[in-house]
C-alpha cells in the first residue's frame, strides 16, 4: 500500500473504460495545466506512476488524476548525449539539437512511494545543459511544452524545506 503524507488535490477523474490511449489523452490535457501530475485511488488512497487501467493495490477502477506537488527529491538521472536527429516520438526528437538533456526520476516529497520521470529544465525553463544533479536534490516540479506536447520537468531547487 502506497503512502501519502498530505491532502491529495484531484485534479480530474481518470477514466479507465477509455483505454490507455483515452488516459493518454486525459494526462495531456491534465499536463497543460502546468500541474505535474500522478494517478490516485479514489477507493484506497494508493498513488501510481505511471498510470494504470486498474489499481495495484486494490484493483479498482475507481481512478483519479491527483496533483503530484511542487517539490520532489532527485533518485536518478541520467544525461543524454544527441548523435544527431531520430525519428521517435520521444523526448530526443523533442529536444532536437538543444542537446544534451538530463532526464531525472524524482520522489514527490508528498508521495513518497512514487516516482516520476521529469526532464531537467533551467530555472527559467530552458533545457539544462550543465547542471550535474545529485541523489536527493530538492527539485521544483511543473510542466513546460516541448516539442509541441506538454511534459513534466523540474528544475533544482529550491534547497531548504519550506515546511
Ligand atoms: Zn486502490
């Protein structure tokens, strides 16, 4: 059973019986709204990442789209060199020749069971080319367009907890 340390804020209901090409389109339209985002379980409380047609925990379809936080903690990343274009519909292609890009799996500090893959973005939402991220680094996590689709990114910072 996933955990949550604080209120859950829904940001829509996540309609299983439209497929995962229906939840596909649900997450973009959910992304547009600059709110990184993660799949809830109305029934028990577990959170996912990424979304499921059914809840790991309890089987329901009974799904939300909830709001992932504004802050997480780096668990990994990875740093991709580009060896010029490639035709996937995949973040390579989306970065073109603004390369290399960070990719960075990060812990919702309100989800501490999930994990989300953001792309590493300046503070002004450019794509970061040199900052080197360590294993626990706060982030700030949002979405930005790219390539004309919405994608979760996160920026480091800021260093102290608020709370
Ligand atoms: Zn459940």
């Amino acid at each position: 059973m996933n955990e949550t340390t604080a209120e859950v804020t829904v940001l829509g209901l996540c309609d299983a019986e439209k497929g995962t090409a229906g939840m596909a389109a649900q997450y973009g339209e959910i992304l547009a709204g600059g709110r990184a985002v993660l799949q809830g379980c109305a029934r028990c409380g577990a959170a996912a990442f990424p979304p499921r047609l059914r809840c790991r925990s309890c089987s329901s379809d009974d799904l939300q789209w909830w709001d992932a936080g504004d802050t997480a903690k780096v668990t990994s990343w990875a740093r991709v060199a580009l060896n010029g274009p490639t035709e996937t519909a995949s973040v390579p292609r989306r970065v073109g020749k603004d390369g290399p890009y960070t990719t960075v799996v990060v812990q919702p500090e309100s989800f501490a069971d999930v994990r989300l893959l953001c792309l590493l973005v300046t503070a002004d939402g450019g794509i970061e080319h040199d900052a080197v991220p360590t294993s626990n680094d706060r982030v700030t996590v949002r979405t930005a367009s790219l390539g004309g689709s919405m994608v979760p990114v996160c920026s480091l910072g800021p260093n102290e907890d608020p709370r």
